[in-house]
C-alpha cells in the first residue's frame, strides 16, 4: 500500500491565502491571523466577547471563502502543544459538519512551542482520520474532506509536511489495527492486513499451535480457550528490518501487547467493563505503526524488530486458570494468580526471545521494549493522555526514560516516568517450593500497590533479563511502556501513542 493511501486525505501546501482552491480558510491562533483578515478578527470582537474562547464559522467581506475560528485557549504555564492538536482537531470537526471538503489550514509557528507546526498538522489528520469498518463498508456518506491544504509560514515547511506524511501513515496503520472490532482484527486478520504493507521488512508468523506450546508456553495458555475457534487462533508476527547499506549501530527490539479481546478469562471481567477490550491490541498496534515509519525511512544504521503478541483471551473449557503452575520460555516456574493479567503472560516469551536474538546475534547496542494497555492503575496514575514509562537498570543509566519523557513532551505524547524498587520484584517471589514467580495477585491492579511497576519487575525476571543488569557481561537496556492512559479510552479513537515519541527519541538524527 502505498503512503498516500494511509492518509484520510491528500495533503498540499498553499502559498498564499488569496490564491486557493479550498473552500473554508481554518484558524486557530488569535495571534497568527492573515493580514486579510485582522481587521474583521477585531470587528467580532468588538460585539462578541466569546469570540476567542469558542468555534464560530463565518464569511468575512474581504475574502472570498468562509472562515472557521477554533481558537487556541488561553494557555497557562502548565498546558502543552496538545493545546493546538486539539484547536487543529476541533477546526476540522467544525469543517466537516459544515459540509466543507477541501480547507485551507493556517498553521502558526509559536516560539515556546518548537514543533507546533508538525503537531498542528498531525492533530488535524487525527480528527480526519476514517475507521477501517467504515471505509471498507462503504457506509460513509457525509462528506469528508478530500484535500487539506496547508498554509506553512516556514522555510522547511516541505520537510514538515514531509515528516507528516510518514508519521501519519504509521499512525493510520496503527490506528486501523486498533479500532477494528474483536472480528475485524482477529489475530489472523491482524496477519492478513499487516503483511501487504511492508517490503522493506522480513515478515515471520508464528502461529502454530505446538510451535506456540513449546517456543511461548505462557503466550499458549492464554491462547488456549481461543486455539479451538479457528478464526480466534493466537499467534506471534515478527516483523524484522535490516540496514542494507552498512552494519547496524543500534538495535530496537520491541514487543507489543496485542489481545484483540480481553474477557478476563476465568477472571472474567463483570461489571459492565468488559466494553473496550477490544482496544487491548493497541500496544502491539503502535508497534506495528512503529515498523510502517520504520519501512518508510529505512534507517541507515538501525537493526528494527517488532513481535507483535496477537491473542484473544476467551474464557470457555480450555481456558487456563489460576493455579496452574507453567514453565515459561526462560525455563522458570510462573504460578498463575490472575487470568486477567494475560498481558504480561503473552509479551513474557516474546520478550525472553528478543533477548535470546541480542545473545545469539550479538546486536549492537539493543534496546528491548514492551508496549501494552496493561494496567487500569497506569491509567489511574498518570491519568488520560499519558503514558507511563519504566526503564531496568541499563536504561535508567542512560537516562533514557527522561529522554522518551521530553521527547513527548515537545510532540504532544507526554510520558510519566516510573522506577522500579525491590520491592517490585518481591511481590512477584515464588511463594513455596516448585514456583519461582507468581504471575499476579487476584486483585485489580488499581487495588494493588506499585499496580503498573509490579507487572514490568515480573517480565523482567519471567524473561531472564535480570541476569543482563549493570554488573552482568552483557548489560541488556529494557524499557516497559504502559500505554493505558494514553492510546485512547475506549470509545474515542484510537491515537497510536507513543509511535511518535518513539520515532522521534531512536530514528531522528
């Protein structure tokens, strides 16, 4: 597929505000307004005291084409670029129910805010963006916008349109994955959907259900209710990019969270929230986005690999349950506690391979991730919009988490930072003799203390990374990326977080 057709519209700059094709000119920045229309700007303030705090649309006398007024709040010394993503998303939501197809954004450049110009861009497209069912049903018939233009007030305004293009087609990747209902995007439909798009990537699927039993036995339980509908199967994509041109520098390896449906299992989730499940995809979805900009910009010297850990957790018959005691990749002994902490059971082995590639292959400087919607008590403590990330002892030496942190932060994808304490890892100690680690307590993770580190200090361990910390021969840097506050509550649209951050802390020069 190619990268025009990953975006919910064509995208062009526009020179000049007289000279357009567009049929509504967008505003959101009460300081970055055309000269052609200053004048009426003062006018409606003059009789309108809401007119800078709320969306209007009107005709202006002196331009041929009627303005849309999303104005950016007031900020105070707290808020962030998200701040213009959002006026942008509001300004083409105001467009489309307008009836307007092809408008003209103005794009401001604002001096505390060094990227607004690419985040302005990627909020408008965020708010355009058209879920794959609708698409591929057919069904939308209000008008959409066809073309969006841009009016960039900047030397390197190619480059920024540029860089949007490939940053959005990740997130529309990233995106389809993660809205698509628990039928749609079925772990084998996840497959089907994935393997047109890459032809810079080595793509490996890992789905047969005694390959998963013996290589990913802790994946395999919880794919175990699902092994017998067909169409729920669970299986592991591994989607791999090589530099050609010369050897690798650097190697990111990341392991995403993919469970097209969480039931909680036999653990089953009552209550009423079980609705939005069907989001618990969306770590291995961002991945999976991750590797579209990857194949696009075909870094020169970076050795990329992502597993994406694709499964349903049903509950019926063959589900497993707590008590059972399943000897994981690393050979270790894993009590299960709770089957609705599956998460961590299908990224474990998956984890516990990427560090087997850095041992094996010898990888220059790796770097391991997982990225999941893992724990309510994430969204609970770093609250809607951020991810929560922790770094082992190898990454905090680098102080790569504050890194990821300030990288969101002038990218509209702000992180929390979390550290792991022993502690951590005590709670998930084996308890008697014949189990070395408990997989969970059988409480909610917002009812757990520590809820969101406790799961990072059991991948760890689970995997045999704690024999790679600061002091071993071969230091191996892990970072866990908890994404249930930022990849979007079910029902709003996914965001693909935190693809650009990423992007923008290991492939940016």
């Amino acid at each position: 597929m190619g990268i025009e057709k990953m975006l919910p519209c064509t995208l062009r700059l526009n020179k000049l505000v007289s000279r357009t094709n567009s049929d509504c000119l967008c505003i959101i920045d009460r300081d970055a307004v055309p000269s052609e229309l200053k004048d009426t700007f003062e006018e409606h303030r003059c009789f309108d005291k809401s007119f800078d705090s709320s969306i209007s649309c009107f005709k202006a006398a002196n331009i041929d084409q009627p303005v849309v007024y999303a104005p950016v709040p007031e900020l105070t010394d707290y808020d962030d670029v998200r701040s213009y993503q959002e006026a942008a998303k509001k300004s083409m939501q105001k467009a489309l129910k307008a009836g307007f197809q092809t408008p003209l954004l103005f794009v401001p450049k604002v001096k505390r805010f060094p990227q607004v110009e690419l985040c302005t861009v990627l909020g408008a497209l965020e708010q355009l963006y058209v879920p794959i069912q609708l698409r591929e049903a057919g069904a939308s018939k209000q008008p959409r916008v066809t073309t969006l233009s841009l009016q960039i007030d900047d030397p390197k305004a190619d480059e920024i349109l540029k860089e949007a293009l490939i940053l959005e087609a990740g997130r529309f990747v990233a995106r389809d994955i993660g809205v698509g209902d628990p039928e749609r995007m079925t772990p084998i439909q996840v497959e089907k959907y994935l393997k047109p798009l890459f032809d810079k990537l080595t793509v490996n699927v890992v789905s047969d259900s005694k390959v998963l039993q013996k290589e990913y036995p802790l994946f395999a339980a919880v794919n175990r209710a699902s092994d017998v509908v067909e169409r729920h199967r669970g299986r592991i994509i591994f989607l791999e990019y090589k530099p050609t041109t010369k050897p690798a520098k650097k190697t990111l390896l990341l392991v995403g969270k993919g469970v097209t449906y969480d039931t909680g299992g036999a653990d089953i989730k009552a209550g009423g929230v079980m609705a939005g499940m069907s989001r618990d995809k969306c770590g291995a979805a961002a991945v999976a986005g991750f590797m579209q900009v990857v194949n696009e910009l075909q870094p020169a010297d970076i050795h990329v690999v992502g597993a994406l850990c694709m499964v349903r957790n049903n509950v019926g018959e063959e589900c497993y349950v707590a008590d059972e005691i399943i000897t994981a990749r690393s050979g270790l002994h894993v009590r299960v506690g709770n089957t609705d902490a599956e998460g961590r059971m299908c990224m474990t082995d998956a984890l516990c391979r990427m560090k087997e590639m850095v041992l094996e292959q010898n990888l220059p400087d790796p770097h391991i991730f997982t990225i999941a919607t893992l724990t309510g008590h994430a969204f609970i403590s770093a609250g809607e919009g951020q991810s929560i990330a922790i770094d082992n002892s190898v990454a905090q030496r680098e102080d790569h988490a504050r890194k990821l942190q300030a990288a969101g932060q002038a990218f509209g994808e702000p992180f929390e930072v979390s550290i792991l304490r022993p502690s951590d890892f005590a709670f998930n100690a084996g308890r008697v003799i014949g189990e070395d680690l408990v997989q969970a307590n059988n409480a909610p993770s917002v009812k757990t203390p520590r809820g969101h580190q406790v799961p990072a200090a059991f991948m760890i361990v689970a995997s045999g990374l704690d024999k790679h910390g600061l002091d071993s021969k071969t230091p191996i840097k892990y970072t866990h990326i908890d994404i249930a506050g930022s990849a979007g509550e079910h029902p709003a649209m996914p965001t693909a977080a935190p693809l650009i951050s990423l992007v923008k802390t290991h492939l940016s020069n």
